[in-house]
C-alpha cells in the first residue's frame, strides 16, 4: 500500500464466512491492501476461506462453538449481537467492517476510525422483511416477527458506531439514508474481470447465475425461456433446485456449481446474460460484461448502474448499450425484453461491453478505498466529522470506445 497506510494496526470485520461470494470478494481486496489487518467474524467454515484470506489472524466469536452453526448461522441472529459486542477491537487504529449481516456493531475505541462498506442494511430487517417472513413456516414466523423488531433497533442505534459509511452503489446509498439517516461514499466492489475477453463466436443458448434462492427470481428466467423455446443454462445450487427442476422444460439445463474456468466458458460463450431478481449491486452483470456479452436485466437496483440499456417498453436502444432492461417482474415481461434483444442482437459491439465493464476492476477499488480511507484519516485525527458529509467516488460509463 502506497502512502502512510501500511504502519496502521487494521481490524477487518465481516458478518460470517460461510461461502465466497461478493461480500467475502470485498473482504479479500482490503485484506490485500492491508496485509497486517487481522480478521474478525461471528462465524466461519474454514472451507469458505481462500489461501489468501487463511493467512490472516481470524478471531470468531461464541457463535462459532453452537453445534450445526454451518447450516443453522442464519437462524441466530437474536444471538448475533451480543456475540458482534464481544469481539475486542480496542488494539486497533483502524476498524473496516463489512456489512451485509450485522458486522458494524463492534464496539471501537475513541482513537479508532471505523470505516463501514455497506453492501446492503440488513435485507431481512428492512426492504425485505415481509417478504422472508412470509416465506417462513408458522413457528419460525412467530419467533422472527417477535426478535426482529428489537434486533432492528440495534441495528439502527449500531449505525451511530460507524464513522463513515461507504455503499457499493447508489442503490445501498439511498437505503443507507432511509433506514440510518446517514450518508455514505459510493465505491462500486471489485468483479473479477482480469482474465476476461471477448470470444470468437457465441452459442445458442441464454445464461443465468445464480443462487437458487426465492428472491433471485431464476423462475422468470426459465418460464420465459420454456414459453418462447429458447435453450437456458442455470448455473449455480440452493434451495429452490427441486422446485426450479419442476418448471423447466426441453433445452433448459442446470450446471451446478461451477469452478471459474468453466463459468468463464459460459459467459463467454452464451447470447446474453438474464438477471431477473433485483439485486444491491450485483457482481454477476458485470463480469458477464466483461466477456463482451449483453445483460437483460430487472430494471431496479444495482443493475441500473452496471447496465448501459433501455426498457423493452421502450422498443429502442442507446446507440452504444450494454443490455436490455425489463419492467415488471413477470414472464412476459422477460419475454418482450428477449425479444428486444434479439431484434437488435447485431447491434451490440462486444469490444464496448467489454471496455465498458473495466470500471469495476480491482485497480480502481484499491484505488479509490486507498483514497477515501487516507482522508477519513486525516479527518478522524483532526476531530472532525467525516460521517457527516457524504462523498461519491465513481466512474463514469464510457460514451466513446475504440
């Protein structure tokens, strides 16, 4: 690390590490900007962890020794807090939590600058509360409706903890200002686009990544693909695989978990990439770009600052687009959209969607973090307050690309 960084003693701490996904690829890059940072989380399977991530100091808490914690974390969260309190942060001059599930919350000494990247309040707190507790059995629902009000309160008076919030998009920003009351930098994470490049050729088929899970939607995709007959393939696993398998008709396959050589095929060799759910950010259309191919995505969410497009109610497209996006959350609705897209197929220029993704490189994240947390810095030992204003750090989408 360039700068007066890297003498500074640097707490990393993330929700859990139970898989590796965006949230886990976020903790990866700090810990490579701060390789004497040690780590800290409620729980971990050691499994989830790189070799990279391994050779960090990780302290978990009391949640880690619950037997079935791997398969039941979720369910714990009336125990996340207290659990979140007793990890001892107080030898550090930096804290950098990771929030998604409750990370903030630690308690930091006077002299320590904690910086939070937000990748979203907690979804089952907030936005999306009704929707999982619907979606849960009587029993569960009766004791989630009972904790989450008080849980939420805590998350709510945790947030005061923070000195300032950086969201991965503007999205999480507008969240960040409804349910904290604060406002936020915005730094788009890292997508892992370094070995991407554009194919000689396509094949017939539509793609989907994704977990399996109810609000990712991957049931629009495969309806509106069985109702046109188009060739589908679904990468990824979770809970919805039996139900999703039920639905899906001739030509639609699923692949499971793939390692990156072989999703890197997939991207790079299918028409388009269809993301239906509504998403914080969402890494996937991004590194679907990065392989030159289109997006036709939800138009809500992350999505609307990652794809370059237009509303298939709209009939037309940007000169220079990206993708294509859909307005309602419904099969039909992806259907006109596909139809969009392949009435205009020809018209997307693959070098650009490539060029076009390399905004979100891993670069220009260490890049901007190093720059934010310099200033958060100079502004915490000079006792001002810096989670008072609010600084947007972002790239604008390329308009001209040879």
């Amino acid at each position: 690390m360039p700068g007066s960084l890297p003498n500074l003693r640097v707490a990393i701490v993330h929700y859990w590490f139970m898989g590796y996904a965006g949230g886990e690829r976020v903790v990866a890059a700090l810990a490579e900007m701060f390789p004497q940072a040690d780590l800290f989380a409620l729980m971990a399977d050691p499994r989830a962890l790189t070799p990279e991530l391994s050779a960090h100091r990780l302290t978990t808490s009391f949640l880690q020794k619950i037997p079935g914690n791997r398969r039941w974390y979720r369910h714990l969260l009336p125990l996340q807090p207290i659990a979140l309190e007793q990890l001892d942060v107080s030898g550090y001059d930096l804290i950098l939590s990771s929030e998604s599930g409750p990370a903030k919350g630690v308690i930091s000494p006077a002299h320590a600058c904690h910086i939070c990247y937000c990748h979203s309040p907690m979804r089952y707190l907030w936005d999306m509360y009704h929707e999982y507790r619907q979606n849960m059995g009587p029993v569960m629902r009766a004791f989630f409706s009972a904790t989450a009000h008080y849980i939420r309160m805590w998350d709510l008076a945790s947030a005061a903890r923070v000195d300032h919030f950086v969201a991965n998009s503007f999205n999480v920003a507008a969240r960040i200002r409804k349910h904290y009351r604060r406002e936020s930098s915005v730094i788009h994470p890292p997508a892992t686009i370094t070995d991407a490049c554009v194919a000689d050729r396509t094949e017939d088929y539509y793609l989907v990544v994704s977990r399996l899970i109810d609000y990712k939607r991957v049931d629009l995709a495969i309806a509106a693909c069985k109702r046109l007959g188009r060739r589908l393939r679904i990468v990824g696993d979770g809970d919805q695989y039996k139900q999703l398998r039920k639905l899906a008709g001739p030509g639609i396959e699923f692949l499971g978990y793939l390692r990156e050589p072989d999703l890197h095929t997939c991207y790079a060799h299918c028409r388009a990439l269809l993301f239906p759910g509504e998403e914080d950010f969402g890494i996937v259309p991004v590194e679907a770009q990065s392989f030159g191919r289109p997006v036709i995505a939800y138009g809500r969410g992350g999505a609307l600052e990652t794809v370059i497009g237009q509303s298939a109610d709209d009939y037309f497209l940007p000169e220079k687009s990206t993708g294509v996006f859909f307005s309602e959350q419904t099969p039909e609705s992806v259907a006109d959209a596909i139809h969009l897209f392949e009435s205009a197929e020809a018209k997307f220029d693959p070098n650009f969607i490539h060029a076009s993704a390399q905004r979100f490189d891993l670069s220009r994240f260490k890049s901007n973090m190093h720059d934010l947390i310099g200033q958060c810095l100079e502004e915490h030992r000079d006792g001002t307050e810096p989670f008072m204003r609010g600084q947007t750090v972002s790239t604008p989408v390329p308009q001209n690309v040879a």
